[in-house]
C-alpha cells in the first residue's frame, strides 16, 4: 500500500470538542506563561532527557544563526496536552509547538493555528520534496479533507512501527535468520515461534517465548495485512464484523491459546513482554525508532524484519507522526515559521536528532543514508523507510472527529484473547455498539460545523 496520499474526506472539524476540553483544562497551565519573555519565541513541546537534550542543543544553533531568542517549554508526554490546553485557553499560546493530524482541523477551525503555506515555500531550509509524504500530508487541511490544501505544521518526525526478531535467540535454535525482503507468512511465523518458546533452564517452567504482544497497538498490523480495515474510505460506516478481520483477531489470540507461543496472562503480569524482550526472552517484538536508543543497549543482537502477512500477501503497519505548528496570535509569523523549519528540515538539526536517537531524518535523502549504515543495531534500518513508502498507513482513529468508536473495539476484548469467547462473536457483538458512537462523533462533528 502506498502512502503518498492520505487526504481523508471528514464531515466536520473537531473545534467545538477542542474548544470545551481547552476551557476545562484552564488552571493547568502552571508558572509555565507567568515567565515568558515578551521579546523571544516560545517552544513548546514534550519527550524525555534524550530530546530535550538534542532540541535544547538545536535550539541553541538557531539563537546563535538568527539572533532570536526562544525560550522553551518542555513536558512529559503525559502532561503535555493538558498544559498546552490550558495555556491556549489562557491566552498564552505559545509561538510554536506540537501538534498531532488529529487536531489539525480543530485548530484551524478554532483559529488557533494558522496557514504557514507561503512561508514555508518560500523557506531557504525546507524543501518539501526531499520531505516524506506522509509528514507533510499529515498537516494538510483545505476546510474539508485533512491530507490536502494548505500546510499548518511541519512534521516534527514520522515514527514508522516496525517489527523486531531476536537475532541471538533464532542462532541459538538453529534457525535461519528471517529474509527481511520475504515476509513471514502467518503459518511460517507460528513454526519458528513454536520452536523457540522452550524450557532453557530445565526447571519444567517455560522461560523463552516466541513473541507477546498488546492488541491495542499490534491489532492493526493483522487485520490490514489480511485485508480488514476498521471503517469504510468515507468514515461513516465501522467495518469489523467481517470474515477477514474476524480471521485476523481470531489469530491474534491464537498465538496465546492455541499456539502458546505467548506467556500466559500469570506470566506476563509478573514480568510484561516488554521487560521480557528486554532481557532477551522473547523472540519476536515491535519495534519503533523511538526504541533504538534503548535497545541500543541490549544484551542480545537484533534486527528489523516485516510484520508478518495475511491473506494479501503485503506486511502492513502504522505510521505515527507529530507535527511543529506555529500560533495564530504570534506576533513575529516569519521568526517562528524559521524556527519551525529549523526543527523539521535543517539538515545539521535533524543530524543531531538522528545521533541523539530521538528520531529517523524527515529529509529522504538523509534517510537513505541513514538505512545505509549497517554499523550499529538495527542492521536493517531501510526497514524502517519501507514501512514509510510502502506498508505504512495512519492509525484508524487518527482522522475521525473523535476516537470513541475505536477504542470501543478494545474495551470488552479480553474474552476473545483469553479464549472464552470467538472473534466472529465477539465482533458480531461489538459492530454495533462501534457504528453507534461512529454515528453520534458523525454527528457531533456535523453540529460543529454548522453551529447547529
């Protein structure tokens, strides 16, 4: 599946939703806007001490190239969309900061973010055709359809999930090394699960497994692989209870209830898959680039192949992405659409971002160059890029007024994934209750638009 278009026709923008959740998380905001200097920008954004270290270190270059001061505003993950809420809210936008696709549409619509179309065209950083579709798309938004029109943030990153093996672990059992241009089908992958889940120690406990994976974040592969999808291309219609997504689901807990190849529910709350891969008894694992700085450290050798395939032959994933959006209420728009840029497309940034671990390059041809180096682990790092240009798409709920429908699927799983209940019932069952929350985000989002 390509990637090159990813315009999404949606009924409505999601700005009343936003407007309510921002008025409600007003006191959130802290001493964060009390301390802003008038005369620099600000940046906001989150991550961990990996990039606020490399963003600091960036963001240091461009005071010292342009003269403008930028004073930051850094969060944890966690906390970041409550105090950014709270400070738009609180009239203290800042000049520059994060923002996901799926609040594009209410942004603009709010009048939060502002069309940086012009600006970035004209940029002597950016060059959008050395850029991935997929993050520049993203970001895209003409009043209607997000994936097209004009651009309202650069991407901060584009987070291809990959698929992780074991390298040590296949040696160790004498198996041949995955051919990462040759797809695992389903049944290949169960066999060398199979042969690697074992009792190492001889103690009667099995203490090595083929893979343990979350359902909520590894479903998808699946389902796309074997042609399911969770809605239709219009949005209006949830399409789960169908034989193909029935078979992917039903295989998803099959790996742990008929193949075993999993640990048992007692095991894994005792020690999660996670930590499990991490000390190297696990086999098979996601992988995303956000990962590579820690399994860096790893005890084992590693590397990336395709998701294992279904019905269509094809290996399918999901693409994350964050963007770098710049205020409405800025009041220097050409300073902070050159910080914007610096962030996203300056060639020195984005090399001290890739040396930091914090991302895979936005420029293409960096990222080329990237994938060439087999010196460090993942071996495979092209991988990564093919999940960009090939058999990656966004998450099902990323474009659609909200996510309720979706996250309706995972609620009430877990009979399915311990066995007691089929996935063709349970998925009978579930459709419904999805279409209803569909219809009322459908809706909602209609309302929104027409003020009605």
């Amino acid at each position: 599946m390509s990637t090159t278009s990813i315009a999404i026709r949606r009924r409505a923008p999601r700005a009343l939703a936003v407007i309510a959740a921002l008025a409600a998380a007003a006191p959130a905001l802290g001493a964060c806007a009390a301390t802003k200097d008038p005369d620099a920008l600000t940046f906001m954004f989150r991550g961990g001490p990996a990039e606020e270290a490399a963003y600091t270190a960036a963001i240091e270059q461009f005071e010292a190239d342009t003269g403008v001061d930028v004073e930051i505003i850094m969060t944890t993950a966690d906390e970041y969309a409550t105090k950014l809420r709270a400070a738009i809210v609180g009239g203290q936008v800042p000049d520059v900061f994060y923002v996901d696709p799926g609040s594009v549409e209410a942004y603009v619509n709010a009048g939060v973010i502002q069309d940086i179309t012009d600006e970035v065209e004209a940029s002597d950083v950016v060059d959008l055709d050395n850029m991935w579709a997929y993050g520049i798309d993203s970001y895209r938004y003409d009043g209607d359809s997000l994936g097209q029109g004009p651009l309202y943030a650069l991407p901060k990153d584009v987070g291809p999930f990959s698929f992780g093996y074991n390298a040590t672990m296949l040696d160790e059992a004498g198996i041949e090394r995955p051919d990462p241009d040759d797809p695992y089908t389903w049944d290949e992958w169960i066999e060398v699960m199979q042969a690697v889940t074992k009792d190492v120690d001889g103690d009667g406990e099995l203490d090595q497994w083929g893979t343990g994976l979350n359902v909520v974040w590894n479903l998808q592969s699946f389902a796309w692989s074997n042609g399911a999808d969770w809605i239709d291309a219009d949005a209006e219609t949830v399409t789960v209870d169908t034989p193909e997504f029935a078979e992917a689901l039903q295989f998803f807990a099959d790996i742990q209830n008929v193949y075993q190849v999993t640990p048992s529910v007692a095991e894994a709350q005792t020690l999660d898959t996670y930590q499990r891969w991490m000390q190297g008894q696990i086999g098979f694992f996601p992988v995303g680039p956000w990962d590579v700085p820690t399994y860096s450290q790893l005890d084992f050798e590693w590397d990336l192949i395709p998701w294992p395939v279904g019905a269509t032959g094809e290996s399918a994933s999901w693409i994350g992405t964050l963007g770098i959006a710049v205020s409405a209420s800025t009041a220097d728009t050409s300073a902070a659409v050159d910080l914007a840029a610096y962030l996203s497309a300056d060639r020195d940034t984005q090399q001290a971002l890739v040396d930091a671990g914090v991302q895979i390059p936005n420029l293409i041809d960096m990222a080329e160059e990237y994938a060439a180096d087999d010196s460090t682990m993942p071996a495979n790092k092209h991988e990564f890029l093919d999940v960009l240009q090939e058999d990656g798409r966004a998450l099902p709920a990323t474009y659609t007024y909200n996510g309720q429908w979706y996250d309706e699927l995972f609620t009430n799983i877990q009979p399915v994934l311990d066995g007691a209940v089929s996935a063709e019932e349970y998925l009978a069952q579930a459709q419904p209750r999805m279409q209803d929350f569909l219809d009322m985000a459908n809706d909602q989002s209609e309302m929104s638009r027409t003020g009605g």
